[in-house]
C-alpha cells in the first residue's frame, strides 16, 4: 500500500470558528493511498503521468478531527514537473472545505520538491474567495511506499 504522509503548519484557528475577519487556516493531514496509476509518455526518457487517490484524517491544534481526501494528477519527466490536486475535507462538525492546489516539483536527490498555490473551490459557509500556499517533499519514486508531506496555509479574506 502507498503511504502518503500529508503535514501541515500547526494554528490555534479551526475551521469550525466562524469568521468575522480576515484568518489564516494551517492544519495536518495524515493520508494514505488507495490508488496509484501511471503511463509513460514515450516522447522523452522519464517522462510519466499519473492519477492517484488519498484518503486519510484531519486534525487541528484543538483537537478538532475529520477526514480529508484528494485526487491527484502529475505530468513529469524524471520526476520533476507539474501536479494538480482536487482536496475535500470534511470536519467532525459538518464543515466542509473544498480546494485545488497547483504547483511544480522539482527533484533534490531521492526526494522531490513541491511548491503551489491553494486555490478555494468552495465550502459549507465562510472560505468562499480564500486562496493560499503548498510546499512540501515526497520521496521518489512515485509508487508504492512513497512518503509525503504538505504544509498547507489557507487564508480566508472577509
């Protein structure tokens, strides 16, 4: 089975608060892979696409829990390139958040680097218009046994 590590920044803020001013979400997700697909491309040596689906637990600093999942797609040559993932988290008190993050990887020896944008598709209430960043480090290859991790920082503008 791929495992997937996903660690965001810990915040005092939950998503469970209501929103009276601007506010910067940071959380921790802990995924795991339930499915990995791959292709090579043929035009150039390394060069792979991939899908693949995370599914995992949400916790914040509060001890405010849900689950959270994602669909992923890359394009790379040698492991470094572009990815797009579609995330959903959902809360133990019915919040619910919506997300894409784009972003390019780039390869440091055996772990790949990654860095994008957070962009908010949508949401139970409050995270309409709200935008944000990605870093993180996956170990190489993508395929089985793969770690990752993300810090994640939403900022939700009233």
């Amino acid at each position: 089975m791929l495992r997937t590590l996903i660690i965001g920044a810990v915040s005092a803020l939950t998503l469970s608060t209501a929103a009276r001013a601007d506010e910067t979400v940071k959380f921790r997700s802990i995924l795991h892979a339930t499915s990995v697909q791959s292709q090579d491309v043929g035009d150039v040596d390394g060069h792979t696409m991939s899908l693949s689906r995370y599914s995992g637990l949400t916790s914040f600093p509060d001890g405010t829990t849900g689950t959270g999942y994602f669909v992923a797609t890359t394009d790379y040559i040698k492991g470094a390139g572009t990815f797009s993932v579609y995330n959903n988290l959902t809360l133990s008190d019915g919040s619910v958040l919506w997300y894409k993050g784009t972003g390019t990887t780039t390869m440091d020896g055996t772990t790949s680097r990654f860095q994008g944008t957070v962009i908010v598709l949508g949401g139970k209430g409050r995270y309409e218009g709200a935008n944000g960043t990605l870093t993180g480090a996956r170990t190489v290859p993508l395929a089985l046994g793969a770690d990752l991790y993300n810090d994640l920082v939403i900022n939700i503008k009233k």
